[in-house]
C-alpha cells in the first residue's frame, strides 16, 4: 500500500470555523469576521455552495493572546452539520480533557444526525493553563502525544469492532460494543481523524494511526520534506496518510491590493499578544526532544497569524493564488485549510474567482499526464 494517497483526485478544501473571538489574524485590524452561531451558520452554508469540503472547528478552552471568547468545538460543530447538507466538520478535541469512549459516542451520535459527515481532529495540546487552571495533570510534550496516540487507536477500535479491547498506558477498553457504531462508506469505514503536529513525535504518530496529517503553513519545498517524512513512517506500517496544508488567503483584483493588506495586517498586529503566544508555544516546542515542535521557526509575521499561514504565501491576484495552490497539490497536499479576514466575503470570492481557476488547472494537467 502507497504510503501516500494518489494525488489525481480534485484537490479538497476546507476553512477554519471562526467560533473563537479575535479572527484568524491577531491584529487590530478590522475583521468582518464573528465568532457567534448565525454568523458561522450563514458562512457554513456559503461555504458548501462555493466548493469548501470540510469546515474545521478550533478547540481553546479559555482566554488567551487576543481570543476571549470561544464556543466549544464538538457542540458547534453539530449545529453547522445540522445547518449544512454536504459540509463534512471535523471537531478539534483533546486527550486529557476527554475520556475517548464519551467522545466517540458523540461522535457516533453526530455522525448519524449529519448523514455520515463528523470528523476530528486530535490536538495535543500546546496551552499548559487550560489544563492546569482546570485541574487535570500537564504531561510533558513527548507523553502527550503518546497519549494521543492511544486515544486515536482507542477510539477507532472502539467505533469499528463488536468486542473492543484495548490495553495501553493511559486507556483500557474490556469487550465493549458501541451501538450505534458511526456510519460506514466506502472508503470511510469510520469518521476521519485528522492530526497536526510539527515535531518528530507528531509525524511519527501520523504515520502510524492518523487518516490525515494536518500541517502549519510551509513553503512548497517545507511541506515536501513534512510529507516524505511522515509518508516514511506511513509505509513502514504499510498505510495510507492523506496531507493538509493551512493558509491565510487574501485573494484581491490587484496583488497590490492583497500586498498592501498584509502589510496593514502586520503592521497593526498585537504585539503584547503575538508576543505572548509566540513565548508559550516556543516554550513548548523546546520541550520535544529534537527542539523541533511546531512555531520554533516562527516570526513574529508568521506568528499574527497563530497558525503560519502566511508562510504558505496565497497572496495575491486569484490567478497568483491558483498557480500556488495547484505547486502544493504537485507536492503532494490533498487537501488546503484557509483562513481570512472576512469570512463571508472571501468565502465567496474564493468560489467564484480563485476556485475555478484551480479546476481549469487541474484538469490541464490531467489531460497533459493521460
């Protein structure tokens, strides 16, 4: 089995859910972008007629470097799939504040009210307060994600086999049947569980159990190298690992007009913020092993944006921005997660400006390769 999937199929595409406070970008800059549920219902459904896959929830648990308010992801992602006909969600959840057999029942529940469209996404965690300040035990970076490897084969055993067993160091299952078990497709014989992760141990662990690899923004040569190496440990347990790729896209008339808006993004970011998350994730990332976690790169332009997705550089006319989509598909990404300044706004513009030329180019390329 090919450790990475063919990349013939359309590229896919996803956002992330804007149901924590402050946007996408930490800066205060305006951003017609709200956090509230009929916003991102309106934008769920904008979403899925302008050719979006996936909508991915973020998890955060309290305030923290520019977001003070945030809606629970599991909870928010049910009422978008119940607001949505095809929008597939996938819910950012993390060990150590949940018990995997309560949330795979949940997502067992969603799974069947949506018609088959729940998803996760199994983070880690990286905000030492939100345990702490809520009383569970902080592990230290390598553990963490030993744990959630566990959660993962825990809750995939669990939503797939009659008679569940697991024995592991954080988890045990003894002989249990869930019912309703999700539902099952071809090619889906359980929700998708995505992963993210810079580090050795992230990219170890998706190799070994994730569906899909989620990573930080990158050039076209970084996210090369993130998916041999992940791909790597994928065929030496001879499975498959789908890759996802986030950016921030500003997509305008003029690539002057998109240059000139990330300029202003940056140059009214929140430095006591940026600063501030730059400090605890960098203190994290100095935990692995190897000083090679997620952010450790980082700039302080990188950092406005909590997830690197200006290094992906989908800046530019919709023309620029295509061209730089389709380089990542050629490197093996089969899926790209954007964010944006305004939501609605860009969602559209996406779909009827930048989306079509993507499918044009694609399908030029299929013919050339035929």
């Amino acid at each position: 089995m090919s450790a990475i999937a063919p990349n013939t199929d359309p590229l896919k595409f996803a956002y992330w859910v804007p149901n924590v406070s402050g946007g996408l970008v930490v800066s205060k800059i305006e951003q017609r972008t709200d956090w509230g549920y009929e916003y991102n219902k309106t934008l769920a459904q904008l979403a899925e007629n302008n050719g979006f896959d996936y909508a991915l929830s973020q998890v955060r648990y309290m305030a923290s470097y520019g977001a003070a308010y945030q809606h629970e992801s599991t909870s928010f992602s049910l009422a978008l799939l119940l607001a949505t006909e095809r929008l597939k969600v996938i819910a950012a959840v993390h060990p150590g504040m949940w018990q995997p057999g309560v949330l795979a029942k949940y997502i067992a529940t969603a799974d069947h009210l949506s018609g088959g469209r729940a998803a996760i996404n199994v983070v880690s965690g990286w905000f030492k307060d939100e345990f702490t300040k809520m009383g569970e035990s902080w592990v230290e970076h390598g553990e963490r994600y030993r744990r959630s490897e566990e959660f993962i084969r825990y809750v995939r055993e669990i939503w797939t086999s009659e008679h569940a067993e697991f024995n592991g160091d954080f988890y045990n299952l003894h002989d249990f049947d869930l019912k309703p078990k999700p539902l099952a497709s071809e090619g889906r014989p359980h929700p998708e569980i995505f992963q993210g992760g810079n580090s050795a141990d992230a990219r170890k662990m998706a190799g070994r159990v994730s569906d899909w690899y989620f990573s930080n923004g990158n050039t076209p040569d970084g996210i090369s190298e993130q998916i041999a190496d992940v791909g790597g440990e994928a065929r030496a347990h001879d499975r498959t690992v789908r890759f996802g790729l986030n950016g921030f896209m500003i997509a305008r008339d003029s690539e002057k007009e998109a240059r000139e808006t990330l300029r202003e993004i940056v140059a009214k970011a929140d430095r006591e913020a940026v600063e501030g998350f730059g400090s605890a994730v960098k203190q994290a990332g100095q935990s692995t092993s190897d000083k090679k976690g997620m952010w450790q790169d980082s700039s302080f332009e990188d950092l406005v944006q909590y997830n690197d997705g200006f290094r992906t550089n989908l800046i530019g006319t919709p023309e620029q921005v295509a061209e730089r989509i389709v380089e990542f598909k050629r490197r093996g990404v089969n899926l790209m997660l954007f964010g944006y300044l305004h939501f609605h706004e860009e969602v559209q513009y996406f779909g009827q400006h930048v989306l079509p030329i993507v499918r044009e180019m694609e399908q030029a390329e299929a013919e050339r390769a035929a």
